[in-house]
C-alpha cells in the first residue's frame, strides 16, 4: 500500500489520471477534488485523511462529493512539498501577524523521525509559526479549491471526450 501511496504522491501525471478516470459525475469528481485541494493546502499533514472521512461523514445529507478524489487531492502537500508550502503560508502569514522566524529554523522544526517526533515536530511548529502559517493557509486553500473545481469539471469531460472517442475508433472493422 505505501508503495502505491509514495507512486502516486511522486507522480502528478499519475494522480491527476487517477482522479480524471474515477467513475463518478463530474460535478462529484470536481468538488471531491476541490474539497480535497483545500485540505491538502493547509497544514494538516499526517490528519488530512481524518478530515476527508469526517467532510464526508458530515455533508453526506448536505451534498455528495467523490471521497477518492477528495483523498487524493490531497497529495498536493507531500513530503516533498511540505516545507516550501508551509514556509510559504508562513511568510504569507506575517504580512497579516508578527513571525520572525528563519529559514533554518523552519527547516529544523520539520527534520523529524517516527511518531514521536512528527508529534513534537507538529507542536514545536504550532508554537512557533502556527498562527501566521494558519492565516496564510486560509488565503490560499479557498483559492486552490476555486480553481480546482472547475478546472478538474473541464478536464474530466475533456478526459472523457478523449477516451470515448478513442475507444470509438479502435472498434473492430466492418468485415463481410
């Protein structure tokens, strides 16, 4: 599983197929992803899994979304790109909240091993960049949410499209 779960978080080509070729409408495909786009951009690494099962268990009366595409959306923040983007809702947090920290420091903050330490990695991060990375998160996840929807809405049906007029013309040949 976790070789399956590093493939796709290592590849965006093979998460967006993944996502694109879901059987599922393509509202619920769009707004899966958007939701999970807006989970994937804050910082809630190591939860973002408990959050998407509670988003669908709690809207599922409200409005249906597709949970895959929510889960897989959000691998925007990997372990890859956890630290630019959570050293970029930091800095983008200070316009609006004091925060002094250096580059170094917010990279010793993340430099963890095991459980254990993601926890006190996660809470030494809280103390010292939580508030203006929290705001800087929640200026960029509604923006990322925006623009997924409808750029995922588009690129399903064109994906669709695609794929059904290529099956249409691999069919067997007319023979007498």
């Amino acid at each position: 599983m976790w070789r399956q779960v590093l493939k796709l978080s290592a590849s965006p080509r093979v998460l967006l197929r993944s996502v694109l070729a879901l059987d599922d409408s393509p509202h619920a495909i769009a707004l899966g992803t958007s939701i999970g786009i807006f989970v994937g951009l804050t910082p809630s690494v190591g939860v973002q899994t408990i959050l998407i099962v509670a988003l669908v268990v709690l809207s599922r009366r409200m409005c249906y979304f597709n949970a895959t595409a929510a889960m897989l959306s959000t691998y925007i923040s990997n372990p890859l790109t956890m630290a630019p983007l959570y050293y970029f809702w930091y800095r983008l947090g200070t316009w609006f909240v004091p925060g002094n920290a250096t580059v170094d420091q917010f990279e010793a903050v993340l430099d963890f091993e095991g459980l254990a330490g993601w926890w006190q990695a996660t809470c030494t991060l809280a103390m010292k960049v939580g508030v203006p990375m929290v705001i800087g998160s929640m200026l960029v996840a509604p923006l990322g949410a925006m623009v997924a929807y409808p750029l995922t809405r588009y690129l399903v049906r064109w994906f669709r499209r695609t794929n059904s007029d290529d099956s249409a013309g691999h069919g067997t040949s007319g023979t007498a």
